[in-house]
C-alpha cells in the first residue's frame, strides 16, 4: 500500500511538472528521501529520432547525501548518458553509511 502511495505522489508530481519539462523522475525504489532532484536534459539527438523511454539507474549515494557513482540498469543507451549527469546532481537525505538506491528517469517528449 505505501508503495502505491509513493507511485500516486510521484505520478502527480510527474504530471504537474510536464508542461515544465521534456524528461521527469517517474519512480524511484529509495530508502533515502531524495532532498535535490535535477532533472535530465533531453539529448538533441534522441529529440531528432524522437526516442523516449525509461532509463532505470543504480546510485551508490555517500553517508552525506551526495551521488558518489551512478550506473544503469537498463533503457535505452541513447538517454542514459543524460540520467547519469542528472542523478549525480541529486541530494539524498543523510544516513550512517553509504546506500545503493535505485531510480527510474522517464525522458518523453511534449
């Protein structure tokens, strides 16, 4: 149930921004609140080909908050390159130790 509740929120969070942004944060599987969220550029050559879709990351996150790496789970190779550049401008909550959270960027076009 918490689940779903998380996926509502972000889901409405997703659709107030579309008319802001040409790529938004769908969902993310984090233990850690994530406190700063850049969202990703749309790369010029997947808005030529008119690719969209879902790039899912693994983020190894510091103590601090801070992205220490990211890698991609999936998606196309394309967008991947832009999720990584954006989740490793994120800030996530503080913890004791370093976390491994996971995160999906949708990249769509208006």
């Amino acid at each position: 149930m918490r689940r779903l509740a998380t996926f509502v929120a972000v889901a409405l969070v997703s659709l107030t921004s579309l008319a802001m942004a040409q790529s938004t944060v769908v969902s993310s599987s984090s233990a850690r609140k994530i406190i700063t969220r850049v969202a990703p550029d749309y790369p010029e050559l997947a808005r030529r080909m008119n690719i969209h879709g879902v790039v899912k990351l693994e983020a190894l996150v510091r103590a601090n908050g801070t992205v220490k790496s990211a890698r991609v789970l999936g998606g196309n190779p394309v967008l991947a390159d832009a999720a990584i550049t954006a989740v490793g401008k994120w800030k996530f909550e503080p913890a004791q130790t370093e976390t491994t959270e996971v995160v999906q960027l949708e990249f769509y076009r208006q």
